[in-house]
C-alpha cells in the first residue's frame, strides 16, 4: 500500500532485534533509527502498535513484521516502512495489505510523518534455511 536488543536467553530477554514495549509484534534491523523517527513523529508513535496487531492479525504469528527506515539516496527523503514477510506469499497479498492499510487510513492521514505498509516478497529473516 502506497499510503520498525541482543542478549542471552533467559526471562526479560528478547530475541535479537525484538524490541520490548508497543510493538512487541515487530523486529527491526536499526531499532535507534525507528525509535528517532517516532520521536520526530509522535502521531505516528500512536498509530504503528495498533497497526502492527492488526497486521499480525490479518496475517498470523508465523509473518514476521519488519519495522525499517527507507532513506531516499536521492534526494534527502526517509520515511517508515512495515515489511510484512511470510514463507509462502498467497495470491491475494497485495489486496490484504492494502485491507490492512485502510483501515488505519484515517489516523495515517492525520499523523505527522509518513508509513508504507508494504512487502518486499522475501521470507522471513529468522526462518531463512541455509
């Protein structure tokens, strides 16, 4: 739709590149710069954790939910981006995520800052076999 800590195991501990707190449903590679865009973007910060239940609710526990900056190489442009990832893409995936996407369309609309709902058709970072 054209409308993101390592540790050892153990309780308190995540995964490496889950981040506790709202958005326990998402993993990202630069938790710093996902953090530092909501804070420029607080609106945005209101909408991602419903988003991301949502998301994670239309598409399952087995989906992973990637929570990136986009940064333009162009022009100086950054935006956020929700990557939903699954093993196997059904034919039907664009009109789910774009389902996904309008129903947080008015609150997107009215919050400061940008997000992509979007897929970028990989698998999941943490179930790639070797």
């Amino acid at each position: 739709m054209s409308h993101t800590t390592s540790g050892k195991a153990g309780p308190g501990h995540r995964p490496r590149g889950r981040r506790p707190g709202a958005v326990d449903h998402a993993v990202s590679l630069d938790w710093s710069a996902v953090r530092h865009y909501l804070r420029e973007h607080p609106d945005l910060g209101d909408v991602v954790p419903a988003l991301c239940e949502h998301v994670r609710a239309e598409f399952g526990s087995e989906a992973e939910l990637a929570l990136e900056i986009y940064r333009d190489p162009e022009i100086r442009d950054e935006y956020l981006t929700l990557y939903v990832r699954l093993a196997g893409y059904p034919p039907d995936m664009l009109e789910r995520l774009d389902r996904a996407g309008l129903a947080f369309q008015a609150r997107l609309t009215r919050a400061r800052g940008y997000l992509l709902l979007t897929t970028d058709f990989r698998p999941p970072r943490n179930r790639r076999a070797v």
